[in-house]
C-alpha cells in the first residue's frame, strides 16, 4: 500500500532520508543540518510503499539544535502535517 504525506516546514533546507517503524507507527525521518536557511514555508510531498497500514504517522526532524517529532492527521487518503 502507498502511504503519501504533505508536510509543511518553516524553513527551506529539509532532506528527506526515509522511514521507519515505531510499533505500529509510521516514521517519515527528515532533516536540517546546514548553517543558512530561507525563512519561507518550504511543503514536501513524499510517497512510500509499506506493507501494512499504519495506525498513525509522524514526522521527525533533526535538525542542529536538536530535534522534534510532530503527528500528520489523515484527510481524504493522504497524510498532512505543519512544523510546529
């Protein structure tokens, strides 16, 4: 099955570098590492094949200072979320 997430970061730079499971949540694992970004909402879209349905979707994002982890919400078969 294809699970496919829009997400929506505050700043440019962000890279995309997979998935993983979390029990039965699905991980889409990103990161912003480099010194300099544009302060402008930067939106990705990314589809991947799982073979099982996940029973929530989060997005991780590591970045210099740190890191956060927020929930994607389900509307009409995609998965959407916002860096808080």
């Amino acid at each position: 099955m294809k699970v496919v997430l829009e997400v929506t970061f505050r700043m440019g730079g962000v890279n995309f570098r997979g998935t993983r499971w979390e029990d039965e949540n699905l991980v889409f694992k990103f990161e912003r590492l480099g010194d300099a970004f544009i302060q402008v909402l930067s939106s990705r879209r990314v589809e991947v094949e799982v073979e099982r349905i996940p029973s929530g979707v989060l997005v991780e994002l590591k970045t210099k200072e740190g890191g956060k982890v927020f929930e994607a919400f389900e509307r009409d078969g995609v998965y959407l979320a916002a860096e808080p």
